[in-house]
C-alpha cells in the first residue's frame, strides 16, 4: 500500500506541477511514445533474462503492493514457535519433534502460527535442519557452515529480480532517448511544414525523454529498492532461525536461544526481553 501512496505522490507533484507553469496535461499523452519506450524497456528485459527470473519479478509485485510481511508480530511469532519447539525436544526428547517436523499441516504446534507455516522458504529451512538435528549425524560447526552456505545461496537468489529490475531502470532513460531521436526524425520531415507542426513533434520527441528518465527514477528505479529491502528482511527471517538453532546445539537452554535470535534482528522490529517473554509465556 505504501508503494501506491507513493507512486501517487509522485505523479500529482509532477503533473500538478507542470499544469501549474501553465503546461498542457494532453501534451502529456502520448501512446506511441509510450510503446516505444516500455516495449523496448520490456523486450530488453526479456533477452537479459531467464524465464525463472522473469517469473520471479511477477510474482514480488502482490507481495510489494500488499506490504512487507516481515513486521515485529511476524518475528514475535517465529521466535515463539522456536521456543516451544525446542522446549518440546529439551523436555521430551528430540525425538518428540518429530512428528511435527513430518507432518507440519497437522501439527497442532505449528498450527498455532499460521503466517509463520505461510512462508514456504522459511519453512523449508527450518524443518529441514530439524531432520538433520533429529537424526543426529552432524556436529554442530558442520551445520552452521552449511546453513551459512544456504542463506547465501538463498539471498543471492532472492536479490536477482531486484538486479533485473534495477538494470531496466537504468536503461529506460537511454530508451527515452531512443523515443525523442525518432521524434526529431519525424520533425525534421517536416521541416518545410508550419513552425507551429514542428515545434509540436520537436514537443513530442522531448516528452518522450521525460517518460524514460521519469519511470526510470520515479518507478522502476524504486521498485527495485523496495525489492531489495524485502529480500533482505526475508534473509534477516532466515538468520533468526539459523542463529537461534545454533543456540540450541551449542547446548543453550531455548529460553537463551530464543534470545540470541531475538539479538540478530533490525531494532525497528526488536521486542523487549520482557515482552518476548511474556508473549511467549501466553502461547503456551
């Protein structure tokens, strides 16, 4: 929603700007210009990338326009269902957990956080090493290499739709170039004809300028940055569960653990030690 906001802010500042200096708002409207410009824009990056990357900057847009899900209840959430899963494993044996690690749809544990069984990757992750942790046949320096090794792998991946989108920012105002050259072409067609036709395709050919340095850098170019900022906040969700079941293999009691991942997380969404105890305490 903060993305629209801002979209919208942009474009009435602009626009109501340019009507105020007496500027002609159809001038503006310009179609052909506007399919030169983002069909160009498109078909380049369509040749710059694989089919998986094309997918992956499609399916960000609902997330980006709905908002980041990564807020401090999302984190509350996750380092309560770490506790009460390794509380379970202290209490009863690791091997306890295991059914809720088969079986997650059904378990009655991690039932209890809905949005944390809607993240697919960070689900992935963390049953994943519970397998590995209930089976028992890693030490504990080996599965921290190999989930550091995973979250970079993780992270590079999730930070290319943003590189894509932000290399078509750069582009669009060469696209926008493009545009005014054939516009000036067209011009200087007709340059036998009224001064008043000319300057108007000479207008044309500059409009189209302002589109590709103006989506560039007031769209595209921030779409992108909004991308990068989810894909780090989504490999922040990450190194909380790693950090934290490094805890626990390193011998700390959950009620520590839980608080070496709490330590690792940005101070905006950061709980106190007291209200993440207290949120703990009435989930169970």
């Amino acid at each position: 929603m903060l993305i629209l906001v801002g979209f919208l802010v942009v474009v009435i500042s602009v626009v109501t700007g340019y009507a105020l200096h007496g500027g002609d708002l159809m001038m503006l409207w310009q179609p052909l210009e506007v399919l030169i410009i983002f069909g160009a824009a498109f078909g380049a990056f369509l040749i710059a990338n694989p089919m998986k990357i094309v997918k992956s900057v499609f399916g960000f847009m609902p997330t980006l326009l709905k908002g980041s899900p990564y807020n401090k209840g999302m984190y509350m959430d996750l380092l309560a269902l770490l506790y009460e899963l390794f509380y379970k494993a202290q209490r009863e044996g690791l091997l306890a957990i295991e059914g809720d690690i088969d079986d997650p749809e059904n378990s009655e544990l991690f039932n209890r956080y809905p949005r944390i069984k809607k993240e697919k990757h960070a689900m992935e992750f963390l049953l994943d090493y519970l397998r590995l942790m209930v089976g028992g046949s890693m030490n504990p320096h080996e599965l921290e290499a190999l989930m550091e090794q995973e979250l970079e792998a993780l992270h590079d991946e999730e930070e290319q739709p943003a590189h894509a989108v932000n290399r078509v920012a750069d582009a669009l105002p060469g696209f926008g170039i493009i545009a005014a050259i054939l516009g000036i072409i067209i011009a200087m067609g007709e340059i036998d004809g009224p001064v008043e036709v000319i300057g108007g395709l000479v207008a044309v050919a500059l409009i189209g300028t302002f589109l590709g340095i103006f989506a560039g850098y007031s769209f595209v170019g921030p779409l992108a940055t909004a991308m990068e900022h989810q894909a780090r906040e989504k490999a922040k969700f990450l190194e909380i569960i790693k950090v934290t079941i490094v805890a626990i293999l390193n011998g700390y009691k959950p009620v520590l653990a839980v608080e070496f991942g709490r330590k690792v997380m940005y101070e905006s969404e950061r709980p106190s030690f007291q209200e993440l105890e207290d949120f703990v305490k009435s989930r169970k």
